[in-house]
C-alpha cells in the first residue's frame, strides 16, 4: 500500500495524474459460488439454447445463459 501511495505521489509532482486499483487480498474468497461460463445464447421468445457454433448464437433476440438453461438447440445441440 506503501509502494502505491509513493507512486501516486511522484507522479503527482510531474503533473500526471495516476489511479491505482489494488485488491484488498490476493487470495480468492473460498466462500463465493464459481461463476458459471456462459457460452450459450438463449433466444427469449422461444427459450432454445444455442452453443457458439449455431447460426443463430448471438443473431437472435436473446441473452448468455448456461448449459443448463433452455431447450436445447436441434440444429447446433445447444
């Protein structure tokens, strides 16, 4: 925290101007749920699943979703 403060600091003195972002910890919370990869497309109006593969994967109206959400797609397996 130091060594950032000192950085802030002389680069203050040449008129720069420095933002720093440090996390508070660098050990990962074990308590928090793993977020699950969204790598599928979920077409609202029809609740069919896409992979990255499908013609309609991010080209219909729709949003990120799981594996495990929707219908699978018939064309691309979703």
């Amino acid at each position: 925290m130091k060594t950032l403060i000192r950085l802030i600091l002389i680069l203050g003195l040449f008129g720069t101007v420095a933002v720093a972002v440090q996390p508070a910890s660098n050990e990962v919370n074990a308590n928090a749920p793993a977020r699950a990869e969204k790598n599928y497309w979920l077409t609202i109006k029809s609740g069919i699943r896409h992979n990255s593969k499908c013609r309609y994967f991010h080209n219909s109206n729709g949003r990120p979703c799981t594996k495990d959400e929707g219908r699978a797609c018939k064309i691309c397996g979703g």
